[in-house]
C-alpha cells in the first residue's frame, strides 16, 4: 500500500529511539507523516497491547498471543492507518505484520504459513510499501542494553528466542528483498539515523 512504510527489528536496537528522532526531525522539517506503533496505536488497540504484554499472563497460549496482535492490528489499521492514507498522508509504524511472522511464526513455532493466513485476515491489501529492518543481532544488541527488561513478557522469554526472531527477519527478507530495506545498527545512534532518513527520501517518502 503507497505511503505506509514499517520499521522491523530485534528487541534492543534502538529501534523506539530512532523512530522518535524521525519523528522530531520531519516535525521540525515539516513533513506530514504520521506515526504509530503496534501493538496499539489507538484505543482500543492499545487495551489489547496492555493485555499482551503483561507478565502476569504468562500462561497465555501462543494462539491467543497471536491472535490478540492480529486484533489489536484490525483496529489500530482501522482508527489509524486507514484514515491516514485516505487522507493522502505518509503513515510510518513501529512494528507491524512482519513482527507476528517472525515473533509468533518463528519464534514461537506456530508456523510461518499459519501466521500469514490469520494475518491475511487481519491486513487484507493493506501490506506495506517497504519495510525497514534495522539489523542487529541480538548478542550484540542485548549487550549494549545490559540484559533484557524482566517486567515485559516478550523481552523476558530469553536469548534463543530473539536469535529465532533475528534469523526469521533474515528468512523473510531473502524471500522478499524488494520489499526490505535493511539498515545496519551497529554503528552510532546518529549514523543509524541518517542511514533511516537516506532511505526514506530515496523512496520518496520525505519529499
Ligand atoms: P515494545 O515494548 O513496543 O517493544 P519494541 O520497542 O521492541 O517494539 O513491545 C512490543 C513487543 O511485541 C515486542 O517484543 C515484539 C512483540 N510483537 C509480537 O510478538 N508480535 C507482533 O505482531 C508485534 C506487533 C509485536
């Protein structure tokens, strides 16, 4: 779909951080583009999230899990996405369908194909134009933040799942490279950042 473009990557890359930076930058510059984030993003959308990522519910079934973002998705694209577009407006999201792929799909181990078809429920046409993925293992990502946050349910679950998570984005963009631009973020906060913007006025989004 034109104008919407999403941001991927592994719990600790900075990934909140820099999205906030372009979001103070096209501010500044004058850039209509409008941000939101998954789980969430309105509302209703961001009572499921609470429900989501609660620590207290841990013993929620993976299918829930992932059926729970898919409705939290149904009603951010509706409250927020939609309307944006329609309105001519450039729409970047922290997170979005590639997350359930790679978190419940493969990280979890409820299947790729699974994952896809409860999504494509979910998101009908509304794929994005591209994706960013900001590329950091998850070794070297946990390190530089000191350890994983223990109060949110899906940093807690542990190394071998976010190398799951991290080989899974690598699957999905081999499959689809047209689709993915990949951003390397293992330098500065600042050079990320200009890599970010690099590409979004490459893509014509800042314009
Ligand atoms: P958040 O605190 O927003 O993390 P981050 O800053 O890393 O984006 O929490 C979102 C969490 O939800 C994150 O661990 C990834 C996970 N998630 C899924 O498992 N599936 C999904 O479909 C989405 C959108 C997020």
């Amino acid at each position: 779909m034109r104008n919407f473009i999403t941001i991927e990557g592994c719990e600790g890359v900075g990934k909140t951080y820099q999205t906030s930076l372009l979001k103070q930058y096209c501010r500044e510059n004058g850039f209509d583009v409008i941000f939101t984030r998954e789980p969430g993003g309105s509302d209703i959308a961001e009572q499921i999230r609470k429900i989501i990522l609660d620590a207290n519910n841990k013993d929620m079934d993976d299918l829930c899990e992932a059926f729970l973002y898919a409705a939290s998705r149904i009603q951010h694209l509706k409250d927020i996405v939609k309307p944006a577009l329609e309105q001519g407006k450039v729409v970047i999201c922290d997170r979005y369908v590639d997350s359930s792929y790679v978190y419940q799909g493969l990280g979890r181990g409820l299947g790729l194909n699974k994952i896809v078809k409860l999504n494509e429920i979910a998101v009908g046409e509304y794929m994005p134009e591209f994706t960013v993925f900001l590329d950091l293992s998850p070794e070297y990502a946990f390190k530089r933040k000191g350890g994983a946050d223990q109060s949110d349910r899906m940093e807690a679950v542990g190394y071998d799942f976010h190398l799951k998570v991290y080989e899974g984005y690598k699957q999905l963009i081999a499959a689809d490279p047209e689709r993915f631009e990949v951003i390397d973020a293992s330098g500065t906060k600042e050079q990320t950042q200009a890599k970010l913007r690099e590409v979004l006025i490459r893509r014509g989004v800042l314009k």
